[in-house]
C-alpha cells in the first residue's frame, strides 16, 4: 500500500509498536522520546522497550538529544 513507503510492513507489528510507529510519520519521521511518552501515555520503560524491538527490526533509529532521545524513521 501507499501508506508504507519504506516497505514497512505494519501488519507484522504490534498495535502498540504501531501506534509509536504511525505518531513518528504523522510528526515527519522524527519525535522526541519525551513526547512519544506524552502522546501514547505509555510509561518510559514501555517506551523503550516498544523502541528497542522496532530499532532491531531497523524501522527507526536513537540518537541521545540532552536529557533524552530523538527518534528517526529509517
């Protein structure tokens, strides 16, 4: 489908990987840690952790910003 660009086949997520995920693009692939936790009320260790499996499965990537992360989509 048009809505995965990068081939990405969000069917092969989980819903919450997803909704991490579809925030990111709606904010031009790129989000702060801090307001991925705003905006899914997910906790921070949840967070990271939803991060560390789409990292790994090279959909985004960290890089350290201060006192927290900025996220891309590959």
């Amino acid at each position: 489908s048009v809505k995965d660009q990068k081939k990405i086949d969000v069917s092969k997520l989980s819903e919450e990987e997803k909704a991490v995920y579809e925030i990111i693009k709606k904010n031009e692939g790129s989000v702060y840690q801090s307001d991925l936790i705003k905006d899914t009320a997910f906790s921070k260790v949840h967070i990271t952790r939803i991060l560390d499996k789409l990292e790994t499965k090279g959909i985004l990537e960290r890089k350290r910003r201060g006192m927290t992360n900025i996220i891309f989509l590959k």
